[in-house]
C-alpha cells in the first residue's frame, strides 16, 4: 500500500490514478451539494450543479476507463453521460418556457 502512494504521482501511470482519484471525488461532490441543498430547503433537490459535476465527473471517469480498458466501467460511464446531459437538456428546456 505504502508503494502505491509512492507512486502515485510519478509517470504516465501515476497521471491516469491521479485522474481517476480526482474524478471519483468530483463525482461524489454531487450527492454531498444535493444532500446539502435538501437540507437547507427541507425537502429533496437537485440543483443544477448535481448535473455538471455528474459530467465533469462522468467524464474523467470515462478517460481513466478508457485507458484502462476497462469495457463495463467505460459502458456504465458512457450510458449516465447520456442521462446528466439530456437532463441539462430538459431543465434549459422548461427554463426558455417561463
């Protein structure tokens, strides 16, 4: 375990952790700002940043599966990028009809 942390940051492996670590938090992000935002308003949310981190981290996740070549991690990551997108859709949707 101590060697992985050692490497961690060194070369092109260490780049594609450091990635996959960095995305995996982004990704976590966006239940902790929709846990906060149901709380301040008492009642379940989804604001619209619980979408783009869904992207963004959607989207380093995919890169890091793609090199890893990973066929279910990148199918998972690739079918919710179509979800967090087309939902941005709908929302700029409804929003150009008030």
């Amino acid at each position: 375990m101590i060697s992985f942390f050692e490497n961690l940051g060194r070369g092109e492996n260490g780049f594609w952790l450091c990635l996959g670590f960095v995305s995996q938090v982004i990704f976590f992000t966006r239940f902790f700002v929709q846990w906060v935002v149901s709380e301040i308003k008492k009642k379940s949310v989804i604001p619209i940043s619980f979408w783009y981190l869904s992207i963004a981290g959607s989207l380093g996740l995919m890169a890091y599966s793609i090199y890893r070549k990973d066929p279910v991690f990148i199918a998972g990551q690739s079918l919710g990028l179509v979800i967090y997108i087309r939902n941005l859709f709908f929302i700029s949707k409804n929003k150009s009809k008030i």
